[in-house]
C-alpha cells in the first residue's frame, strides 16, 4: 500500500511538472531586423523572466541566430526577455590585430542598436518559447 502511494505521488508530481512546461532544452530559431532589413553580427541574448540560466547565439549575415545555451542546445520552454547588441568601429578607427586586442581598445566601440534594446531592464523584446521550441521568432527593431 505504501509502495503504491509513493508511486502515485511521484507520478502526479511528474504529470505536475510536465503540465506547467518544465522540461529540457528545446531548439529557437529566428531572424533580427533593424528598420526591416537584417541585422547581421548582434549578439541575441534571452534571459528568463522567472530566473534560470541565458542562452544566446550570434546572427550571420541574413540576421538568423539560432540559440545555445551554456551547455546545451536551445533554451527552456518559458517566457524570456531578449536583449540584441552589436558594436562597432567608430569611423577613422583601425581595428588591432586580434593578437594586439586589449580591453581598451575594445571599448571604443560604440553601440549601434538602440540602448533600449540592449538593457535587461529596459527591452520591450519578449518571446514566449513552446514546451516544443519555436524555429520562427522574428525581432523587428526600429531606430
């Protein structure tokens, strides 16, 4: 009797969890725009809204990412913020040689998406992701 009532507790706490969305890294996919055309090397970040760890990808030159997390494909399913940087070169500034490249020079690069979008606190960008992932988030930014 006791074995049962253990087995029946630990299958409605698994039915529990299944039900509220937990569960393993599940594959995002998308595509940034900024002022409708894509925006190719920005960092993409999702950062869950109730915690856990970010996952982030860089976009190619057609302004897709596909996400990583630290050690898995994909994210959780959840409800994420989503932050998008890239940064540049100001004009007249040569570029070091990677093997000249220090923390100061890196920090003359300016930011050229607006900082809206590049603060936790302050990104307007949320994407819900499916307990089955999502292969079609699409991030229109605007200047």
């Amino acid at each position: 009797m006791a074995l049962q009532r253990i087995f029946g507790g630990g299958l409605a706490g698994c039915l529990a969890l299944a039900l509220a969305g937990c569960g393993g890294p599940v594959p995002v996919e998308g595509k940034v725009t900024m002022n409708g055309k894509p925006l190719a090397g920005a960092t993409v970040v999702f950062i869950p809204v109730n915690g856990g760890p970010e996952a982030g990808a860089q976009t190619d030159e057609e302004g897709n990412f596909h996400l990583t997390g630290t050690k898995t494909e994909g994210i959780s399913p959840g409800e994420y913020r989503v932050t998008v940087s890239k940064k540049e070169w100001p004009p007249g500034v040569t570029p070091p040689e990677p093997t000249k490249m220090t923390f100061a020079s890196v920090l003359q690069k300016r930011e050229t998406v607006p900082l809206k979008y590049t603060a936790q606190d302050k990104t307007p960008l949320r994407v819900p992701v499916p307990n089955g992932g999502t292969k079609d988030v699409h991030l229109a930014l605007e200047k």
